[in-house]
C-alpha cells in the first residue's frame, strides 16, 4: 500500500508520505545550516507526518470525512525517545500546523490543547511509519547555545525551539508548494549582497563631491560605516544626527559587514510606515525594485506588475528568503513572539543576517526587556549583527551585557555639535488663539502637537488653501499625497503651514525653518528638530516648545510621562539637543518606568518560571505580545476610484488576502469606542466579518480625514 500525503488535484498525482517527509527533511536541514541545528531540524522534519501513516488519515487523503489528528504522533515518538531533548521538538511537531501549543502541566489531560494533553492522546496506529522510514536517534549533545545569564536560560531555550519550528513549518509549506505546482512556482530574486554592493558603490563614485561642509560631513560619516564595516559580527550603534546622511550610510556598513562575515541578508527594522515608504524608495534605486522586499500592512503586492517582481515578491513576505527587507517593528518583533506557522516561517531567514534597528529610540519601552533579549540571542546565537540606529540614541546598554554595544561613529559629540542647525525655545504655555496667531504670521511653518483631536483644531483655526493637516485618521495614500504636496511647496519657497500629529516626526523628510513642538518626551523634541533646517538653508532654525491648552493635553499615562519626565530635566539642561541631555532623559525615562512597566505581560519571567520542566507558554506569549496595544478596528475608506473598484470586490464575496492587502492603503484604524460610535451613528457597512466599509460619503473630511464624533475616545495612534 502507497501511503500517501498529498493529491494534486489537475492531474491525481500522489506525493507518498515517505518522499514528503525526505524532501521536507532536506530543506529544513539546510535552514537550520546557520545555527549549526541541520540535525534536529532534520529530525523534526522526518517525524512532523508520521500520523499519516494511520488507515484513517489515508481513508481521509482519499475522501474521507474525518479529519484525524496527524501532528501528534511524531510528537509522542520523539517525547518517548527523550522526555527532555525530544519534548523541545516536540513543540515543533505538534505544532506544526495549529501552532505552538502551551506547555501545560500534570494536571492536563488528553482532551487538552496543551503539549502536555497531546501527549497523553490514545491515537490511531501508524506502525507503518516504520516499515518505511528508520526512527531517527536524537544526539545526546544536540546544541550549544549560550544563554546571556543564568537567568535567560528559558529565554534562550524557547527561542531556540521557535527556530527549529521555522525551520520546519518553511520546509514542510516550500515542500508541498512544489509539489502541489509541479514545480512551476518561481520564488527566486535573482540578485546577492555581492551584486548589490557593487550597485552601491557605481552609485558612491558620486558621492562627496561637493564642497559644501555638510556634504563632506556627511562622507566623513560614510567612511566610518566603511571602515567599521570590517569588524566581525556583534552589537553596534549608529549614532548619527539627523540630517547626516544615516540611510546610506548604514546600508554601505551593512552590505560590506555582510559580505565580510559570510552573512546573507540585511534587514531593515523600522517604526513608522510612512518611514518605510520612504526607505523602501531609496533603497529601490540605489539596488533595484527587484531586490528590496517591503513587508508592511500598506504596501500592495497587488500593483500592475509587468515584469512579475511583485509576484516574486509577494511570495517572498512569506518567508523573507530575499538580499534585503525593509519591514516594521511590529512586523519584526511579533513574528519573534508568535507562535502561527504563517508568521513564523521566516525566522530562520533572520538568521546569518544584518539587522539594523532604525530609530532605535522607538523600540516600545512596555516590551523593551522582551525586544532586547530577543536582539542579544540573535546576535549571540543565531550569527547575526544587530545595528542600532538613531539620531538620539537612548541608554540601551544596560540591557545587554556589559561593553556589548561598538558605536561605528568614532566623535558623535562633534557630530552633534556640527549638526546643531537649530535653537529650541521653551515657551511656557499658549493658548489655541495666541498660538495660532503666531502662526499665521508665517509662511512655512510645521506645528507637531500630541493628539487628533489638537491638529484638527488648530487646522480649521487657521485655515486658507495654504495649511495642511497631517494624522492617522486619514488613510495612508490620502497622507502621502499632502506629504508629497508639503514637499513640493517647500521646495518652490511658496506658503505651507502644516498641523500635524507625531507621525511627521521620525523619518519623514521635510525641511521647515520653524517649528512648532507641544511639550512631549525629549526624543520627541529632538526628532521635531530634525524636521527644521534640515538642509542647512539658514543659519539657524528656530523650534519653539509649549504647552497647549488644557483640553489638549494627553489624557493617557504613557503620554503623560514622558513629556513630565522632558519639563523636569529641561529646567536643569540648558542644551535639550545635547547627546547629554538626551542620555540623561532616557536613563530617567527606564528608571522611571520600573522593570514590570519594561515588560509589561511578564514574558521574561514567564519563560524562566517555564524552563524546570521545558513547558513554555508559546499560545500565551503570542497572544498577549501586541505592540499596538489597544485594540483598533480597520474601517476601509472609499478614497479614490481605485478604493471603490476594491470596495466592489469585497462586496462580492469572501475577501481574499490579496483584496486585504490591496486595501491597506485606505484603511484607517480606529480605537473601539470611535468604531462603536461610527457603528451607533449609522456610518459603517459591514460586508465581512473584520472588515468595515465608510458608508457615509460625508464622514471623510477631503484634508481632516475621517470624522469622529467629540468624546468617542482615543488619543491618537502614531504607529
């Protein structure tokens, strides 16, 4: 009898379960390569089917109606084999379709979901397993891993089986893809580091060829990330000011470190959207479109596509097997704590590769022990380089070891003070009138304030054809095209007065010669200074810091902090852009905060409290690990003809994940009491569960966005 695993439906082909299982084991054999686990990868991949073997999945695979537990079997056989070593893998295997299941305990029984209750599961006999395939012996030294302390073992331990799980949820998807296609599917990006690094260089042959004191600045930095590019791999800081040139910079250090040290990819790691967008952009250039992944929520991979890139590419978000990626921290970090097949699948690919954090100052502090120790067991023992990047770059080094961190910049204190292009000027408190006031008398003028509900105010204070509006209420490809229209009119020198909320701050490219900043944190401040004088176009820029009204004060705890903690040291420091001041501040900031409020769902300590009887809380970890803490609702805004061709489509059955994606760019997210309100006042409709549809053509404001009745919540959402 064929024991079979998979049908092709087109032409009735069998895949047995015996070449599955071979041709799976081979692949994860090869990703777990890196962190020296082909062993144990390959076995978890050699035992991940065995239940297959049973008479009731094969009266199953040949149309029966019972679905039998297969992933369990390969789990009990390796728990047998070795109640320690083999209970790691077994995580995997049982997991390898449902998910990472907890651990459990001894008081769990079969009818649990736990690993505990799936090993106590009486299953149907598979006995034929052995009749083709030998049990494979698990080594008795299978890994060295090097836990940071005594302490992080259960860290360490569990991070390590996340990655063997990668590695077997890739191979058995990339297994059963090419059988399914008959090996049809093109998944390959046909470029290296070695081939962009030359690209890079063609494009540097031009570089620094003026004689203008900040470009030559700007290649003195250059040569740093060059010359430090040599150093093996490790913990590094990019410490540059904004304005110097950081993006290209760090993508030279990167590609050279990488082709130095046997690494094979970069990873670009970074907070905002709208930053990524931008990145993304230069990086496309620079490399090729063909080369540079965007894993984002608004990108489209749905795009015309001539030449079949974004096919490619949208395979490619599967698993990250590209030269270069470009993605967010929520991306990044929640796929680290996830426990879904769907998102784990490209961990192993973060192997062997550069990872560069940039704005690193924006790593969230509520999760900050967790993202920490996540980056130390990369660099540690999975052959990475992690980068921190930031024009303010926070006191992270008392959460690796000690010494850990190499700064690539060799004076940031003169970097500073030659980048100093701007005054700031505290201000006191001002009211709406007299604030606004102020800022009709000038004609180019950026004012950041801390909620929605502020700039919207102040917009429709103001006024005029001249003043834009910039927050999160309006969908991502309605604030690209203000942006875009900002950009044009500063470049013409003609009136531009724009009101936004932070997410103007890090990272998106405008050059203002005045600013104005509500009190916030003093990383706030300082990355609303690099939004002044950007381009050195006067002699000095001019950023006046102040507090608004009370009604606009944030009403949230998280906000609040740290603009209290900025007022405190401001009055001591008399430089708020100094790298003094701004060390001081975060220094202040994780003191301030406490360990519990660094780790806020108690990951950490949950894992070590795991690690005596190996029985990690994988489903519980992934649930409570969400960046973007509160919850919000996607409501899809019927922007353009574009959005109402899509919206058409959702209305016409099941959405698809490529019609999601596809509407990314005009989504707005909404905190739930803003959602049940939009619901109450009759302006959503729902076509789809998860999916909402702005009905009411008059609840989008053309420059405000969406239109939110007063009192419905929400502070504003920045990520």
């Amino acid at each position: 009898m064929d024991y079979i695993a998979h049908y092709r439906e087109q032409d009735q082909v069998a895949q047995t379960v015996k070449e599955h299982l071979d041709g799976t084991a081979k692949l994860a054999e090869r990703f777990a390569a890196p962190f020296q686990s082909s062993e144990l990868a390959g076995l978890c991949a050699r035992m991940h089917d065995m239940g297959k073997y049973s008479e009731a999945f094969q009266k199953r695979i040949r149309g029966g109606k019972l679905r039998p537990d297969h992933s369990t079997a390969g789990a009990q056989a390796l728990f047998r084999q070795n109640p320690q070593i083999g209970k790691l893998l077994a995580y995997c295997v049982a997991g390898h379709h449902g998910g990472l299941p907890d651990g459990g305990d001894q008081a769990d029984t079969e009818a649990d979901t736990t690993l505990a209750g799936r090993l106590l599961r009486k299953l149907e006999p598979h006995d034929a397993f052995f009749a083709e395939n030998d049990l494979p012996a698990i080594p008795t030294q299978p890994f060295a891993l090097q836990p940071a302390s005594r302490k992080s073992i259960g860290f360490t331990l569990s991070f390590y089986i996340r990655m063997l799980y990668s590695c077997l949820v890739d191979a058995d998807f990339l297994d059963t893809e090419r059988f399914q296609s008959n090996g049809t599917i093109d998944r390959e990006i046909p470029s290296d580091l070695e081939l962009l690094s030359h690209r890079l260089d063609q494009k540097l042959e031009t570089f620094g060829h003026s004689d203008r004191p900040i470009d030559q600045k700007r290649c003195a930095i250059l040569r740093d990330c060059i010359d430090a590019s040599v150093h093996p791999r490790g913990l590094f800081s990019l410490t540059v000011p904004t304005g110097g040139g950081k993006t290209l910079s760090s993508l030279a250090f990167a590609l050279r470190h990488a082709l130095k040290n046997g690494l094979d990819r970069i990873i670009y790691v970074i907070p905002y959207t709208s930053i990524i967008e931008q990145n993304g952009a230069v990086f496309s250039e620079l490399l090729g479109a063909e080369s540079v992944l965007q894993h984002h929520s608004n990108f489209d991979f749905s795009a015309d596509d001539e030449h079949g890139i974004l096919k490619k590419q949208k395979l490619a978000s599967e698993n990250w097997d590209v030269p270069l990626i470009v993605t967010t921290n929520v991306q990044f970090f929640e796929s680290l704590f996830s426990n879904r097949p769907s998102r784990c699948r490209k961990l192993h690919n973060i192997a062997n590769s550069v990872i560069l954090f940039d704005e690193a100052q924006m790593l969230p502090t509520e999760y900050l022990r967790p993202c920490t120790q996540a980056i130390s067991e990369l660099v540690r023992n999975y052959r990475c380089t992690a980068v921190l990047c930031s024009a303010t770059q926070p006191a992270l080094g008392r959460f690796f070891p000690p010494s850990a961190i190499q700064e690539i910049c060799k004076d940031t204190d003169g970097l500073y003070r030659f980048f100093q292009r701007t005054r700031m000027v505290l201000r006191g408190e001002l009211s709406n009138d007299a604030l606004c006031e102020e800022l009709q008398r000038l004609s180019q003028v950026l004012c950041i304030v801390n909620t929605r509900s502020h700039a919207r105010a102040l917009y429709h204070a103001v006024g005029g054809s001249d003043s834009f509006h910039l927050s999160t209420l309006m969908c991502p490809i309605h604030r690209k095209a203000v942006i875009d229209e900002i950009r044009r009119r500063l470049r013409a020198g003609t009136d531009c007065r724009v009101f936004s909320t932070q997410l103007i701050e890090a990272g998106v490219d405008v050059d203002f010669p005045v600013v104005y900043r509500a009190m916030a944190g003093i990383d706030s401040l300082v990355q609303s200074a690099g939004r002044c004088n950007r381009e050195y176009r006067h002699s000095v820029g001019d950023v006046f810091v102040f507090e608004p009204e009370p009604a606009y004060q944030p009403r949230s705890h998280s906000l609040r902090r740290p603009a209290e903690l900025a007022r405190n040291i401001l009055q001591k420091h008399p430089d708020p852009l100094s790298l003094e001041t701004i060390h001081t501040y975060f220094t202040r900031l994780y003191e301030v905060s406490g360990d519990d409020s660094l780790d806020i769902k108690d990951i950490c300590r949950k894992l070590e409290a795991s690690v005596t009887a190996y029985s990690f809380p994988f489903a519980e970890i992934a649930r409570s690990f969400e960046l973007i803490g509160q919850a919000t609702r996607p409501v899809v805004i019927p922007f353009d003809q574009r959005a109402e061709q899509l919206i058409a489509k959702l209305r016409s059955g099941p959405p698809q994940r490529d019609l999601i994606r596809a509407m990314q760019p005009y989504t707005v997210s909404v905190y739930e009491p803003e959602y049940r309100a939009l619901q109450a006042d009759g302006k959503l409709e729902q076509p789809c569960d998860g999916l909402s549809i702005l009905a009411d053509p008059e609840g989008y404001h053309p420059q405000t966005g969406l239109i939110l009745s007063e009192g419905s919540g929400g502070q504003g959402i920045f990520f």
